[in-house]
C-alpha cells in the first residue's frame, strides 16, 4: 500500500525518476505494485478458502461470487464516480456506441476491476493442487499469448488505449495471482521456515520473465534502417512505433538476432526509434506475459523478505499494519488525498522539496483516517 502511494503521487512530478513512473515500454518500480496487490488477491482466497475447507466445511462457491462480483461493483460505483464528469461529457458528445467502448475498455478496468475479474477466473482451481493451478498458470499465459497474436495487442494500444492489459488482462495477471496462492501453501506447511525457497523460487520466476522479455531484442531497429531527421520541420511524418509483427516476429527477424539479450530488470531500453514496441517487452499497459510474470517473481522475493523480517526476526511496523488491514479503505482515500493535497502542489514544479512536501501531506491523509478507523473498529469489506 505504501509503495502504491509513493508511485501514484510522485508518478506525475517533474522532479520523479523514471523508475518511478508508469512507462509502459519496461518494468520500472512503479510498475511491480499492481502484481502485488494480485499475488496478495490470491493469498488471501486460497488462505480463506482452504482453512474453511480443513475445517470440514463446504466449498462455499456462492459466497466466494457474490464477494468478487460486489469487488467489481465496488469498482464500477468508484471508478465512475471518480470520472464523472468526463463520463457525462462522454455521453453528450460522442455516440452511445463509443462511450461504452471507453468504459468497457479503459475507465472501469482498472486495478479493483482486474482484481475482481481475475479472482473470478482463478476460482475454479482455488483448491486445488499445486500440479493442477501450475497448469492452470501456464495455459492461461499460453491464451494470453494467443488472443495477443490474433488481436489483443493491437487493440489494447489502440486509441483509446486499454488500461493494464485491458478487459482481457485477466489472463497474464492470472500469474501473480496463482503465485500468490502457492506462496500460501508454502507458509501453511511451513511457516517462516519457507522464506528461503519462496525467495528461491521467486528469483527463478523473475529469470523466466526476464527471459521472455529478450523476445523484444528482436525488433530492434538496424542503424541503416533509423529514421533520417527531416529537414523541415513542416515535412515530419508520423513513424508508428509499433512493429509490423508486434507478437510472433517474422523468420527474417528471427534470422537477424545478433546474440543480445534485453537490458537487465528495471534498467530502461531503447526508445522506440531503436526498438519498436512488441509483446515481448515488459508493459503494464498492455500487461504482455513478460511483464506479469516477471512481477510475480519481484512479489514472491519482496513477500519472503518481509515473512522474514516480520515473522522470523519479529520487527514490525504500525504504519504498515495500518495501511494493510484496511487496504480497500487506503486505496479509495488515496483517490481523495489527490483531489484535495494535489492543487496546492503543482506537478510541473521542479523542487524537491515541494514535492517531497505534498508526498508528506498526502501519505499522512490517507494514514491519519486509516488510522482512525482502525482505533474505531472499522473496515471496509466486501
């Protein structure tokens, strides 16, 4: 919660590093919250759901849909009122037809809709074995990879631009998820013990996603082909910075692969000049296979880090524990801290100090109310 606070106010300053910004062409910082917040979605329902379970109780299938489906109204009501205005301009200006589009595809799916959506799809394999949600894991990915190669990915990026994967995202976030829900056997069986191996395999998973993001070395552009610089100004053309063959690269391109790899994690790559964008690079926008992958693995290392700083060497910290028992709450208040804290603390600015200033103001308001409804016993749930 507390990283999703510094990257989404300091996200839109002058002063913030890249590392911190939404860039859509790599994985920066910024970019490893979202998959937590899915790899702690399918903790918690398989935490939930199996002690039910031990205890001899039922599946309680319909309990577990109407609590996802009230997240994804949750959502729709938030989201909707968060964007009001321009929604209703939306509906004066443009057809019936386009304005649903927009909201399908970009206003309503964002992070509590894709929890809810992807929380849905992993239901069915919730409890069960290890073998069967790998499985599940990996054809997910594998229809990601399919819908993305007939038509995902374009439409994804096209105007108006989907928001995290799009309404079809569901498929590639299915993999921090279903991290999350073996983390959680992991710790059931042995406790603190398992920060070790889930470090472990959590670094193997981010070797994976980084492996797969070399694909994207394969749209780079040769030094004979980079655009010339126009004369005139008035004469510039638009160069798409897609590629051609944005997901299964063309045997020529295969041909042509000199030996590189991809930069390494959270080190930014060409701009797309010199690579053109394909579904091979890690990009929260279009949530390509690499990128969700990869996360899941940071989610797995960062978990373990804290099972053993928390569990294993006792150190804990009420701000967090504040922040995370309420988290629905936190995420919604963040929402009102920037309506409120943002005008007084203008993101062209170029102090530090300024903006460092309003990151205070805008972390406290969000803890002080959490805070509060702690102390009075309130939480929102769904």
């Amino acid at each position: 919660m507390f990283g999703m606070l510094l990257v989404n106010f300091l996200g839109g300053y002058a002063v913030c590093p890249r590392i911190l910004k939404h860039t859509h062409d790599y994985c920066s910082y910024a970019d490893t919250i979202m998959p937590q917040f899915l790899f702690a979605a399918g903790f918690a329902m398989r935490l939930s759901l199996g002690r039910r379970l031990e205890a001899g109780g039922k599946m309680p299938w319909g309990r577990a849909v109407r609590r996802i489906l009230g997240l994804a109204l949750v959502a729709m009501v938030w989201y909707s009122f968060c964007d009001l205005n321009s929604i209703i301009k939306q509906f004066q200006t443009d057809p019936l037809s386009k304005v649903l589009i927009v909201l399908f595809k970009r206003e309503l799916f964002a992070t509590l809709m894709h929890i809810a959506v992807t929380s849905l799809w992993i239901l069915p394999v919730i409890t069960s074995s290890w073998k069967v949600r790998i499985g599940y894991l990996i054809t997910s990915g594998l229809l990601h990879f399919l819908i993305s190669w007939w038509f995902n990915f374009e439409w994804v990026y096209a105007d108006p631009s989907g928001l995290d994967g799009g309404p079809l995202g569901f498929l590639s976030w299915a993999v921090p998820a279903l991290c999350g829900t073996l983390a959680c056997d992991a710790i059931r069986a042995s406790g603190v013990r398992a920060a070790g191996r889930i470090a472990l395999c959590g670094v193997g998973v981010m070797l994976i996603g980084w492996g797969m993001s070399c694909g994207t070395v394969l749209y780079n552009v040769p030094a004979d082909q980079l655009p010339k610089e126009e004369p005139d100004a008035t004469t510039k053309t638009e160069v798409s910075p897609f590629a051609p063959d944005p997901v299964v690269p063309t045997w020529a391109r295969l041909k042509a692969w000199d030996g590189t790899v991809a930069e390494p994690p959270f080190v930014p790559p060409p701009d797309d000049k010199h690579r053109k964008w394909n579904y091979w690079m890690m990009s929260q926008r279009g949530g390509n296979l690499s990128y969700p992958t990869f996360a899941a693995g940071v989610s797995l290392v960062i978990y373990a880090l804290c099972l053993w700083l928390c569990d294993g060497l006792n150190l804990r910290l009420g701000f967090f524990r504040t922040l995370g028992t309420n988290s629905l709450a936190a995420y919604i208040l963040h929402d009102i801290a920037g309506w409120i804290i943002s005008p007084y603390f203008p993101e062209k600015s170029e102090s530090v100090a300024l903006t460092m200033t309003g990151f205070a103001c805008f972390t406290l308001f969000v803890y002080g109310f959490c805070r509060l409804f702690e102390r009075m016993g309130w939480y929102i749930r769904v």
